[in-house]
C-alpha cells in the first residue's frame, strides 16, 4: 500500500490559499504514521464501519480495511478524488469491503457508522457537530487529524510526527 511520510502540505496548507479551494477543504493527504494514529485511538476493530468524511485518495479508507478487516465508507465532493480511491481500494485488494460516495459530507447519511475519521478544519468540524451528535449512535468514536471541534473536547489525545490526533465519543 501506498505509504505517505511528512513531507508534502503541512496542515498549515489547509488555512492557506483559500480563494483556490473549491469545497469546504482542499485535500491533504495524513501522513500513513497518523493514519496507523488515528486508527489506534479509536480502536478500531473488525466489527466497525468506518467513515471518513472528505476521504481524499482513500489512504485512511484502505487502512481501516486492510489491517483490521472493518467496513469502510469514504465520501468524498471531488470525483477525481473518488476515482482516484476506488483505484487505490483495488490495488491494495480490498474492494469487497469499501465503498466510495461521490457526496457532499453535510449531506451524507452516516448513521451506520461505529466510526468516523476526519482531517477537515476546525471551523468545518463545528459546523459537522450538530450533525454528528443528532445522527451518529451513543458511543460512535469520533477521530480527528489536528483539528478540533470548538467546545466539545476530545477524550483522548495523541501526537505523531508534530501533528495531533483527537478522539471524541458521542455522549
Ligand atoms: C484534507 S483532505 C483529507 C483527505 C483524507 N481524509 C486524509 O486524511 O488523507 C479533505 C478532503 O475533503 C474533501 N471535501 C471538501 N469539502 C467536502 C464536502 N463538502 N463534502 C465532501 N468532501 C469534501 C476534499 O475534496 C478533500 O479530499
């Protein structure tokens, strides 16, 4: 599988340029070592499915199938970036167990997620709350890439390389 290192757009490429960007965030890819993060802070298990909401190339997608055998969903506004994922999710064989939405997030159904992995923006993330605490079940975890969620603190922090990973459980 395609292993991502530090180097490349910082998350401080998120804040810049922002007369470019044509959705809510440009894609940046997580490093693969905040990826494996992410994935272990939120403990995910065969028995999860997993949404990564802006899912970009896949990469956080193709992880949660490949190490832990869960069901994955990736949902993503860009179709060259959902192209580009389900490519990614064929090469590393493990079509059968992801699927990939060409969708915009706030209006995506992601009721049946046990788990959800973002790397979007703070001001994003606190417009996705309302949605995530009406529409996600009790005890969904929440895992996010640098960016926090306003007044709702995390549960749990780790660090990776410089970068933050958080970990929220829906109450
Ligand atoms: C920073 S990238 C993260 C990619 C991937 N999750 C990762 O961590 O490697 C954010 C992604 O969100 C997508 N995006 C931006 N606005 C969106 C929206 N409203 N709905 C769905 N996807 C969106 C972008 O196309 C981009 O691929």
């Amino acid at each position: 599988m395609l292993r991502r290192g530090f180097i490349g757009l910082a998350p401080a490429a998120l804040l810049q340029a922002q007369d470019d960007w044509k959705w809510d965030v440009p894609f940046v890819a997580t490093p693969t070592a905040v990826i494996d993060s992410m994935l272990r802070l939120a403990k995910v298990n065969q028995g999860d499915t997993l949404y990564d909401l802006g899912c970009g190339d896949g990469a956080i997608v193709i992880s949660a199938a490949k190490r832990y055998s869960a069901r994955c969903v990736g949902i993503d506004i860009d179709p060259e970036r959902i192209r580009e994922a389900t490519e990614n999710a064929r090469a590393a064989g493990v079509s059968n167990r992801v699927t990939f939405l060409e969708q915009d997030l706030f209006q995506a159904d992601i009721r049946p997620a046990s788990v959800v992995t973002l790397y979007l923006l703070t001001s994003v993330n606190e417009r996705l709350k309302p949605k995530l605490l009406k529409e996600l079940k009790r005890g969904t975890r929440v895992v996010s890439h640098q960016f926090g969620m306003g007044d709702w603190k995390p549960v749990k922090k780790a660090s990776k390389g410089g970068r933050n990973v958080m970990l929220w459980v829906v109450p």
